[in-house]
C-alpha cells in the first residue's frame, strides 16, 4: 500500500507546481461527497492506511471509497483494491506543496464502463504512447481502454496461427498504403494488458467483422467476400466455413492474450458499404439454401449471431456496434455500443430488448470532430463536438424525453465512452490534441454524480489541470487561450463528412 500510494502521489507531483490554496480543491472528476475540515496535514506513506472491507460494497460499489483525512493520518477504507486505488488518486490531487486538506469524502461512480476507444488501424499508436495515455485515463478514473486493433487500413494484432495478417495486412496505413508493417507483438500485447491491469483498467480488444476486413484480405485473399469499387475486398465470405474457422481461430488467441477482458468487440457495423458481391458468392448462396435466408441482411444476421455465440463460447460478452442490434444475439451477453446520435430508435431497441448498452453517440463523444468552429481538420456535420457538448452529456443528449429519462435511469446503460478515428491523426500530437482535454469532461461526466456537475465550476478546475497535462508532455487544446490547431502537416487536407457518404470509422 505504502508504494501505491507513494506512486499516486508521484503522478500528481507537479499539482503543487500549478495549484493554489482556494475553498474547493482542483479534483477532476469531482467526488460525490466532499467536505473541508479546516486545516492541512502533510501526509507520508506511513501516515495513509487502507482497510478493505468487502461488505462496503454495499453502498460504495466495487469502485468507490471513503476518504478520511485529519491531523493524524488520512484512513482510506473501500469494498475492494479498485475502490482503494481510486481513493489514491483523489488523495494525490488533493496534496498540494506536501500539505493535504483535512477532509472527508465519500465516492463511487455515476457508471461501471467510463471508457475510451483509440483506432490503430487508420494510423498506429507506438506502445510508448499507449502507456501514456493508460496512465492518464487511471489519473481521471477510466476504466476501458477499446482498443480497435483491425480495419481496412491495417492488421495491427499479432495472431501466431496466421503470420500473414501482420506481415502483409499489417502494411500501410491512411496516409500511406505502403508503409511498412505496424503491429503488436503478442509480448507487446501481453505487457500492455498487465500495465493496464495494475491501474485497473480492463483492455477490450476489437476485431472488425464480417465489414472492414480488407487488411485480412489482402494477407488471406482465400476469405475475402467482396466489396465496392472503392474497398474491394471489405468483407470477409460468411458463407465460406474455411473463413468461419479461421476467424474463430482468430478469436481463440485474442481470448488467451485478453483474458479478462470480459468483452471482445466484433465490430458487425456498415456492412452494407461492401456486401454487394455477395449475390456471386456460391457460399453464400448455399448458406442461404441452407438456412433459409431470404437476402444479404440476413445473411449479415446469420453471421452476427453465428459469431456472437462463439464469443460467448470463449466465456465472454459479445460487444458491436448498434447495427448488431437486430441480429439475433443473446441480450444476456451482447453489449450494444450505441453510436448513430441521429438513430435514437436503435437506442429505444437495445432498451427494450433488454440489452446492455455503452453510450458512445458520434456527438458528442467521437473526438475526431472538431472541438473549435475555427478548426479546419476533422469531422463536422450536425455540428462540432466543443468541450461543454462533451461536458453536458449524457443530459444534454438530443433524445425525445421519454428516451431520455429512460436511458438515464435504466441499469442496461452500462456508461460512457469517447471514441477516436484516426483518418486525420498521423502523430502522436495530434491524437492528443484531439482528445485532451476533452477526455477529462468524459471522465467526469461518467463518474461524477449529474446533481454535482457544473461546467464553470469544471472549468475552473481544468484550468489548473492544463498546465499539469502539458507538463507531463501531453499536447492538449486550450479551449480558453484559443490555442492553434494541431494537424500531422502543413496543408493537410480538410476532412468534411456527411451522413451515409463514407464509413463511421
């Protein structure tokens, strides 16, 4: 306990070098419960105890905790060492210049999953990077990292059973097709998974399918099921059992190198852009014959549930995307990441079907759209995703307000979570620029409870957090010095989409 806590307050020394004393700490995401004592204590290791006692998961949860802090010592009790760790991290922000308020508080989380998504496919990540941001999703108490691992533009997972994936699929990338091949080595993978772990993170890993599988194609031609003049080989052959097998196959490494991820995500969205040719396949039109599908939709169905059940096979819960909705799969163990803001209906289906669901509509949480309306790159129709908008959700969802209430008070809803398509982010600045400091009002919007949250007084609180990020060496907009926007070059070509013009990712 001595070294977590020593290593919490590690990761919050240079709040002293920004922070100044005022009624009401810089803590971001705001507790639920905080109450000043008056007074200050300068705290060592020796002086922070932990008691776990698993019956206070009945009214803190598995993640909250109460914080104690007086002239002795701060007593931290919690139902479990998750709910320990994050009072470690409110502890750390709370010291400033060695001295720590005395105080008491009681925390627990708005939502169990308060995540956020990175796609690697359109443009890697070094492992470097993702240690960075693992750690600063820990800072902000996160708790899912998706990492969406496969997609047109790249295969960037390690499967030993198929070398070919990273070995020619894992070539290119948005900005060029002929880079040299990028993945994660299965060691990579493991590592990242345990650093996660120790900051009580769980890892989801995505694996796009039946569409977006032309990085598979072109490294296994033999499942390629066609697709359009633009993508032709964007989905894999769901008639064909050689392909069945061999995503299974995929999906058994995936398991053994995310054991507890407890979700693997299969993508299952936006096939339609790329199943025309699956009216020439003879496998397909077998499959048809065989199980009585009436025409490509329900081929896409069959495949979905097929690949959901193997899924759950492997002990874990099925994630897609809201178009998996009406496939069939087991309400039970399918999770529905609910993106399309413009399709409420799909939102009111996962309702009542009875599914669990993960908020992640486009506005506000897809952080490839612009974040200033002077900004030239990234994504804008329907409006921008500014921090307040980020800010405000889920309450300022544009919902009838029968969904709304529903979806706020439903225990299906399991959290929230950001998401960020890397099209326009080649560099590692410019992912970051993107996502901070945008990924801190996610983090309080998922955590803190609705009644306590308040965007000025947020933002005063950010204003200290800034600082603090740009010294650790994260690059991050400032929505309050109209900091200039960062793009990967000079020129960089304006990224403008419209509603069922292009793909979502």
């Amino acid at each position: 306990m001595k070294t977590m806590f020593a290593l919490a307050v590690g990761m919050f020394a240079l709040v002293a070098q920004a922070r100044t004393q005022s009624a009401e700490p810089a803590i971001i995401p705001h507790p639920a419960e905080l109450k000043l004592s008056g007074g200050t204590v300068a705290l060592t290791s020796e002086k922070v105890r932990t008691e776990i006692q698993p019956g206070a998961t009945a009214t803190l949860g598995a993640e909250g905790y109460r914080l104690a802090i007086g002239p002795a010592g701060a007593l931290i009790t919690a139902g479990t060492e998750t709910g320990a760790f994050y009072a470690r991290q409110t502890l750390a922000q709370l010291t400033v210049a060695g001295q720590t308020p005395c105080a008491t508080l009681t925390d627990r989380p708005r939502y169990a999953w308060r995540g956020y998504m990175l796609d690697v496919s359109r443009h890697f990540a070094p492992t470097a990077e993702l240690k960075a941001l693992l750690d600063e999703m820990a800072r902000y108490k996160l708790n899912r990292f998706h990492w969406h691992l496969t997609d047109d533009e790249g295969w960037r997972i390690e499967i030993k059973k198929y070398p070919l994936l990273t070995s020619i699929g894992g070539i290119g990338d948005k900005s060029n097709p002929q880079a040299p091949a990028q993945f994660y080595t299965q060691a990579e993978i493991r590592d990242l998974v345990a650093y996660a772990r120790a900051r009580h993170i769980v890892v989801v890993p995505e694996i796009d399918m039946p569409g977006h599988a032309s990085g598979a194609a072109r490294a296994y031609p033999a499942h390629a099921g066609g697709g359009s003049d633009r993508l032709p080989n964007f989905t894999f052959n769901p008639g064909k059992p050689e392909t069945l097998l061999f995503l299974q196959d995929i999906l058994r490494e995936v398991k053994e190198l995310f054991p507890d991820c407890g979700v693997i995500h299969y993508g299952g969205d936006e096939v339609h852009f790329g199943w025309g040719k699956w009216d020439t396949l003879p496998e397909v039109q077998a499959l048809k014959a065989k199980e009585h599908l009436a025409d490509k939709q329900a081929v896409e169905k069959w495949f979905n549930r097929t690949m959901a059940a193997f899924i759950n096979s492997l002990g874990c819960d099925t994630g897609g995307w809201d178009e998996i909705l009406d496939a069939g799969t087991d309400p039970a163990h399918t999770v529905i990441f609910w993106w399309r803001h413009d399709k409420p209906a799909q939102l009111a289906k996962a309702l009542q079907g009875g599914f669990k669901i993960v908020l992640t509509p486009r506005h506000p949480c897809y952080f490839d759209f612009l974040q200033n309306p002077a900004h030239k790159v990234g994504r804008r129709w329907n409006g921008i995703n500014e921090l307040q908008r980020v800010y405000g959700f889920p309450e300022t969802a544009t919902l009838p307000a029968d969904l709304a209430a529903q979806a706020a008070a439903s225990p299906q809803v399991l959290g929230l979570q950001a998401c960020l398509w890397s099209e326009t982010c080649a560099t590692r600045a410019r992912r970051e620029f993107l996502t901070y400091p945008r990924l801190l009002a996610l983090a309080e919007s998922a955590w803190t409870p609705a009644a306590k949250k308040n965007y000025e007084d947020f933002s005063a609180r950010l204003k200290v957090h800034l600082p603090l990020l740009k010294q650790r060496g994260i690059t991050c907009y400032d929505p309050f010095g109209n900091s200039p926007e960062v793009v990967d070059a000079p020129g960089a070509a304006t990224y403008i989409d419209q509603p069922e013009t292009r793909q979502k990712h």
